[in-house]
C-alpha cells in the first residue's frame, strides 16, 4: 500500500487555512513512499466526502512520473495531466465548506501504465481506465470548516 504524508499537515487532523479558498487556495506538499517498482504513473483524487451534493472532486490529475514521489506546495504538474474538478477549473481548488466541518481524502493510485485519456475526462472515466492496471494505492485524509 502506498503511505501519502504531508509536510503541511497529519492525517486526520484540520487541513492549514493556507491549503483552502479561506487561504491562499494552493494544493499542499505530498510524499508518497512504498512504491511498487513497476509504477509507470500516478493519479491523484481530492474529494469531500461530506460534500451533501455527492461527489466532490477538488482535485484530479493522472500520468504524473513515477519518479515524482514529492509533490511539492503550489506545484503546477506541468508533468502531469490536470483533470477538470468540481468548481469547473483545471488544477487544485482547495476545500470551501460553508457550514460544519468536513471531511476530504487525497487517494492517490500507482499504475502500471500510463492513461490515454483527454484532459476532460471525468473522474468516472479516470477510475474506469484505471481499474485494470492499479497497482496499489494510498489515501491521506484531513479536516475543514468555514470558521
């Protein structure tokens, strides 16, 4: 299983504002370790798992580099492919609850290829091209509120 830690931030702890739209709405750092030697890519998925609409998905990005093991804060992943999110924007939007605390998860997924899919992909399609060459995978999961 791969093990997802943050510089920014523990596992099942608040999330730093600087991290979410109350901030300065930048996607935080990421190692990820315990990699399969046979990774040929990544793929990242951020959403609210308390979102009362259904999914939500803050962040979505595939055929990052397996050598790309840190993620570092405010990283644009030229070197990656940047996947369309809830808010209709490419990249990170950072959790923007309005009421009580919610609950989000960054999994992130090694693969042994690499996805031939458009940029405006969903989530749905992502996991679907996914589902036969998942390696293993790995998830953080963090707190925010509007207060």
């Amino acid at each position: 299983m791969l093990k997802i830690t943050s510089l920014a931030f523990k596992s099942h702890s608040e999330i730093p504002k600087k991290y979410t739209c109350y901030g300065e709405n930048i996607s935080p750092p990421l190692n990820i370790s315990n990699v399969p030697e046979k990774t040929k890519s990544f793929v990242v998925v951020m959403q609210n798992l308390s979102s009362p609409s259904g999914r939500w998905l803050n962040w979505l990005l595939w055929n990052i580099e397996p050598q790309n093991t840190f993620i570092p804060e405010n990283s644009k992943l030229e070197w990656s492919t940047i996947g369309l999110n809830s808010f209709k924007e490419y990249g990170y939007s950072g959790p923007c609850p309005s009421n009580e605390k919610h609950e989000f998860q960054i999994m992130i997924y090694a693969l042994s290829d690499v996805l031939f899919l458009d940029k405006d992909a969903s989530v749905d399609e992502v996991i679907y091209a996914m589902e036969k060459i998942t390696l293993t995978q790995g998830s953080i999961t963090f707190y925010s509120s509007a207060s």
